[in-house]
C-alpha cells in the first residue's frame, strides 16, 4: 500500500530526496513560503475570470516551480544531476508584461486601499506574499547563495501583481480607494 507520510515531521523533519531536514532550516521556510504563494496563484487563477491574468498566473506558477527547484537544490551541495536555470529572461518578460498592462492604468500617485473588488484584492494578497519571499530571501542570502535573478525576479512580481490588480479593477470600471489621512 502507498502512503502519503513519512512522520520524519512528527519530530520536526523534512524529507528532501535521501535526507531528513530540519523544518526550521531557512531553505526549508524558503521553499515553504514559495509554496504558499504558488498555492496562492493557483486559488486566484481558478477564481479569477479574466483570461488574460489566469494566463500571467499560469506562468508565474510555472517560474515559481523552477525557483523552487533552485533552492531545494542548495540543501544538496554536491548533487549536480540537474541543473535549473533562471536568467536576465524571466525578468524581462515580467518588465514587458508589467509596462504592457501598465500603459492602460492611470498614473497612481498614492497609497490604494486593497479590497476595491475580490479579483484585485486577491491579487494584492499575493503582492503581499511575495514581498514576504523577497524579504525573506534577502535576510538568508548570506547563508544560501542564490542567483541575483531570483531577487529580481521577486521583486518584479510583486510589482506583476500590483499593476494586475489595478489592471483588474480599471478593466471592470471600478474606482480604487486612496487611504484617506486624517
């Protein structure tokens, strides 16, 4: 019979390949929280209508994976059986979509309240995820070396994920909120 559990994490363990890992290991928070968010893009894209972002979701989560694999990677230093590549590229088509959709997006001049509609409310949840990853990678970056292009790439998803939103809310004729300061 098959089973769908180790119990290694009944004792705080991870099983990566052959080796038991610690769960607070900072790959390990890494890879979990890169999970979070690729989870996060799959209930958006099953949710959300509009085919042009499901398509943009779709290949976020396709990159996710290959990060993933990136960082998983680190836990097997002498392990060169595969090697998985994130270039200049992947950036760059984030840059072409971002300026694409952007150019439909009034200038924004301030703060906007989240939550204008549920399509760019989810999309700002995962704004807020990946600045969580990007963060997160930065403060272990010392410890793991990853390739420059995966902070950038962070980086310039959540910005992806900002103009979406907009896009989102701009494409239904809905007015976003600017925080009102009082």
């Amino acid at each position: 019979m098959k089973t769908f559990y180790t119990k290694a994490g009944d004792k705080g363990k991870n099983i990566v390949g052959k080796n038991k890992i610690n769960k607070d290991n900072p790959i390990m928070e890494i890879l979990g929280e890169l999970d979070e968010l690729n989870s996060l893009c799959g209930l958006a894209r099953a949710l959300i209508k509009n085919s042009k972002i499901k398509k943009f979701l779709k290949k976020v989560q396709e990159d996710i994976f290959i990060i993933q694999a990136i960082v998983a990677q680190k836990l097997f230093v002498n392990d060169k059986t595969r090697v998985f590549k994130f270039g200049e590229k992947k950036i760059e088509e984030l840059e072409k979509i971002i300026n694409d959709i952007g150019k439909g997006i009034k200038n924004i001049n301030s703060f906007i309240v989240p939550g204008s509609n549920i399509e760019s409310a989810r999309l700002d949840y995962l704004r807020a995820i990946a600045r969580k990853i990007e963060r997160r990678i930065i403060k272990n970056s010392k410890k793991i070396n990853l390739n420059k292009n995966i902070f950038a790439y962070l980086n310039r998803l959540s910005s992806l994920f900002f103009v979406l939103a907009r896009y989102s809310a701009n494409s239904k004729g809905i007015k976003e909120e600017n925080p009102q300061y009082k």
